[in-house]
C-alpha cells in the first residue's frame, strides 16, 4: 500500500470519529481540510473544501465546540487550525466515559424500569427504518431482544455494500459478549464461503444455499422479525410479534433442514 492511500486510510479513520462525536459531514470535511492546510482563514479551507462561507463558519463553530479546532483573531484577520489527532482521542475518551456512567445508571435500574414497562405481548407492532441510523437502531434492537440465539437470511454479496468490516466485527464482539449464537442461512456467494470458514470461533453455523434466492437479510429474534433491504436506499423494518416470529422461524427452520451444507470452497 502507498503512503497516500495508508494515510488516506487514516484520515477516513479520523473522520469517521469525529462523526462518531457528532460532528457534520461539513464539519468533519473541514476538520481534514484544516488538518492539510495547517493554519488558514475559514474562506481558504471553504475553498479547499468546496464550501460556501456560511456552511463553513457553521462547520467551524461545532469544531470548536468540539474542541478540536482552535481560532485565532489578529486585527487582521481571523484564522483556524485543526488541533491535534490527539485532541479527536481526548473527546472520545471524554464521551466514552460518560456514555458507560449513563449505560451504568440504566443498568443498574433494569430490573425496576422492565418492572414498570408495559409491553403489549397480545398487540403486533411494525415500525419503519430508514438510513444508516435506522440499521444501526435495527442491530441493536437484535442484539437486545435475542434471548440466546439469531437466526439470518443473508446474502453477504449486497450486504457488504452497507455494513462495513468494522461493523460486522463490532457485531459479532458485542453478540458473543452477549452469550447469543448465530444460525446462517446465506445465498451462495463467494463472500459467504468465505464468512463460513471463520464459523468455529463466533458461535456462528452457516449453510449455503443454492443460487441467490433473497438479496435482503431477515433477522428472526425472540419474539421479533427485522428484515433489511440493500437495493436503493437502505431501508428495514422489525415486527414485533409472537406468532409471526413464530411462523418466519419454522420456515427457517425446514429450509435449514433440507438444504446439505455445501463445502465451503
């Protein structure tokens, strides 16, 4: 790998944070930019980022609120500066040990809050997502309503164009901590004879299955179906439903039976 695609690799790592802290994708592409550029006027790095002036004085307030760019007025003119990846680190670490006091305090209240919480097992409810914010509420509410086991509907050739290798990875590490296994129906793709040769050491079983029957994934969890769409946008949905759980995963169930694991090649 060249230099520059390494450190473009970086770069994407480091805006890939500060999206993580809340930042905008203007503001997260100014940041770089400053990063470039070193010190410069908040119109150069407009410039530098094909950005009109307005979008780019709001980009540079949230960074400073951030904390990770720093302006300097002069009776001159006004100029900015990216601080150091280091400062990126610090407000991580900062937002990292606040989120796990929150996820502490909730945790610590489950038994009560689950106590106080009506859920309307009888009362089938379908709710709508859309978006990469939608999948990810989506993977967190199979990993929260698994109870032990996930049975998948996959086709690891489009979904590869949604979750990244990081997503994946930070799926299964969360899934195993959790103690929940996977059992894999995926369409045969050279990417799912691939996944199936690391089977042993993520609690998963994976069968291929003939051709590409489905394109989309469907998730079968407790007493939920979540399914997935990759064709334009990237779309899904979760019903929550006892009996309709139940009727998706005797169909799974039976396809899981008749269908001979293939060798992965």
């Amino acid at each position: 790998m060249s230099r520059n695609l390494y450190r473009d690799d970086e770069l994407k790592k480091l805006k890939e944070a500060l999206m993580a802290l809340g930042a905008t994708e203007n503001a997260a592409a100014f940041y770089l930019a400053c990063y470039r550029a070193g010190t410069s006027t908040v119109g150069d790095v407009a410039k530098a980022c094909k950005m009109d002036r307005s979008s780019a004085y709001l980009a540079c307030d949230q960074l400073v609120e951030l904390g990770v760019v720093e302006t300097n007025a002069t009776s001159t003119r006004k100029t900015v500066a990216a601080k150091p990846p280091s400062a990126v680190l610090a407000r991580l670490r900062t937002d990292m040990r606040r989120l796990r006091r929150h996820h502490d305090d909730v945790e610590e209240s489950m038994q009560e809050l689950l106590a106080s919480y009506r859920e309307h097992e009888n009362k089938p409810t379908l709710r709508f997502f859309a978006g990469h914010d939608g999948l990810k509420q989506i993977v967190d509410d199979v990993l929260e309503h698994a109870d032990g086991e996930i049975l998948l509907f996959t086709n690891q050739r489009t979904e590869k164009n949604v979750f990244s290798q990081t997503d994946h990875q930070e799926f299964v590490r969360e899934r195993i901590r959790r103690g929940v296994s996977i059992c894999v129906l995926a369409a045969d793709t050279p990417e799912a004879r691939s996944m199936k040769f690391g089977d042993k050491a993520v609690r998963r079983e994976t069968r291929i299955v003939e051709g590409e029957p489905f394109t989309s994934e469907t998730y079968i969890y407790g007493d939920n179906v979540a399914m997935l769409s990759f064709d334009k946008d990237v779309v899904g949905f979760i019903v929550r439903s006892r009996d309709f759980a139940r009727a998706q995963r005797w169909t799974f169930e039976q396809l899981w039976r008749i269908h001979e694991i293939l060798p992965a090649a």
